[in-house]
C-alpha cells in the first residue's frame, strides 16, 4: 500500500546511518516514496541514497517467496492487509534469503520510527561480533526494530513458536514476532543475546512536550537531559505526525555527517501536536539546544561518520 506521508522522513533518519543497508520492499512505484535524483533543497520530496534500497514487491510475489521458503501460505493473511506481515517477520531471514546473502545480521524496523545513531547503541561490528540478537531493554525481539544474525539455525527458531503453522495462516494478526518469538529466541540453546537492561529508544510519553525532542543531524536527542536516544517511536502520534511532515524540509546536503554549522540544522522537533522545523524553535528550546551543543551532546561520540551524496 501507499507510504505514510512522514516516510521520506523515516528514509532520511535512515541514510543518516550509513552503516546499515535498509530494505524497503513495496508495492508503490519509487515516486510515492518521494523519487530520486536529489539534490540539495529537495527537502521531504527526497528519498535518494545509497544505503536505502527500494525493492518491487507487491502480495502475491510475497506469497509466492513465503510458501518457497517456508511452505506456509501466506495468502490469506496479506489479503486482509500488510500488518498480517508483523507475524510473519521472524521469518524474514529465510523470505528474503537471497537479498541477504552479503549480510552478517538481518532485522526489521517500523516506519513509524525517527532513528538516530545506532552504531552508538551496539548497532556495530565489534558489539555485534559475540551476539546473535539485538532487541531492547532485556527483551531480544522488538517490534519496532530488531537485529539478528544472518545464520541458518538462527533464521529458523521461528518454527519453534507454538502453532507456528496454524498462526500464520489464520487471517489475522497473532503478534507473535515480539513475545512469542521474543521467547523462542531466549529458549534457544544455540542464541547469544545482547542484553540491554535499560530502554535504548523514547516513545509517545505523555511526559514529553512539544519541544523536548528533537531529530537533528542524525541523532535523536532529548532536549531537557541533553541525552541521546537510538530512536525515536512516535506509534501514538501517527496521525498529528502526517499532517505535519509537510512543513519540514530538509535544508543541508549530507556531506559531513555528524559535523557541527549548518548541519546541526538539519531536523525536526517531534512532539504531541506532530512535527515543526528547527527554525520554528522557541528561543527557550534554541537555548537548551545550545547548552547541548556546549555539552558535547552534537559531537561525533567516537563514531567516525561516511560521507554520503545527497
């Protein structure tokens, strides 16, 4: 179906993170996604990048790669809808085998996300060398974004979900890819997590206000602590979110990532009435922006950026 109207925005968040290869299979030509070919002041129209890759996908070539890879029809589920496809996340590894072949470790993300700098977070090839899963907060499986390593006996411990079979053919969303394959994943005798006892992302909190978030130059930052999160999920404020993805635009190519001038202009605050650009800051959020900055809080935190074309 059609991207929500913030996703040139997600894309953004994600290029940022040139570590990471993203995969988007759609069923939209790559226009509805804001096109390609851009250039600097292109803003929300533009979704071009190296490390964002847009796939042709539509149901029934779903259907045909899940029942080859899996032997389970998914055909009942993805005609009801894409969000039967939660469920049947944990087998991705196994779908998509052949797009993952060059890849040590394979995950799924929301598009109702904002992310900042995961390499930061353990999103990097030497935190990731001794671990097979990366969820959050004790937990290995998280429906927002989750990490796992690209090896057969990993990619099949979603078989050893309870009914497996009779739950992903049922019409219906199970939600089975955050705790009953969470718990798969835990049981299994061959799995090495990444335990992280304390939440790396922030979400819709009714603590939060207009102005206390902020994605800026490929951070998500939390203006009143001055503190960094992975990223940001903003599931509760969807609808406030796309009706104000149009006034943001992006301003400054990606040339230095990371670095401090004009690029620390490159954002959007996200708070409960949806999103505003950086220039619409009150001169109270501007002054903690700028205690931030003094604090080192926009600095490369010892994770050395790529420069990207833009």
């Amino acid at each position: 179906g059609a991207p929500p109207k913030w996703a040139p925005l997600t894309l953004e968040t994600m290029r940022w993170n040139v570590e990471l290869t993203w995969f988007i299979f759609t069923d939209q030509p790559r226009e509805a996604w804001g096109g390609s070919g851009c250039s600097p002041g292109h803003g929300t129209s533009c979704v071009a990048g190296t490390n964002v890759v847009l796939r042709p996908l539509n149901a029934s070539s779903f259907v045909h790669l899940a029942l080859r890879a899996t032997g389970l029809d998914a055909s009942a589920g993805v005609a009801g809808g894409g969000y039967k496809l939660r469920d049947w996340r944990m087998a991705y590894g196994e779908i998509f085998a052949r797009w993952l072949r060059r890849f040590h470790f394979w995950g799924w993300v929301d598009l109702d996300l904002f992310i900042g700098r995961l390499p930061l977070f353990g999103f990097n090839a030497s935190t990731l060398s001794g671990v097979d899963s990366v969820g959050d907060q004790g937990w290995p499986s998280q429906g927002p974004l989750t990490l796992l390593r690209n090896a057969p006996a990993i990619n099949r411990i979603w078989r050893d979900v309870s009914r497996v079979r009779e739950r992903l053919e049922r019409p219906g969303i199970q939600r089975m890819n955050e705790w009953d394959f969470g718990r798969a994943l835990l049981e299994a005798p061959e799995m090495r997590q990444r335990v992280v006892p304390w939440p790396m992302h922030l979400w819709t909190h009714a603590r939060h206000g207009p102005e206390d978030v902020l994605w800026i130059a490929g951070r998500v930052l939390h203006l009143p602590s001055c503190g960094e999160a992975a990223y940001f999920h903003f599931s509760n404020w969807k609808d406030v979110v796309a009706a104000s993805a149009a006034s943001v635009v992006v301003a400054a190519p990606l040339d230095v990532v990371g670095g401090l001038g004009v690029h620390t202009e490159v954002g959007w605050s996200i708070g409960p009435g949806g999103l505003r650009p950086l220039a619409a800051l009150s001169a109270s959020a501007r002054a903690r922006l700028d205690t931030c900055r003094a604090r080192g809080a926009l600095q490369s935190g010892g994770f050395a950026p790529t420069a990207v074309s833009y």
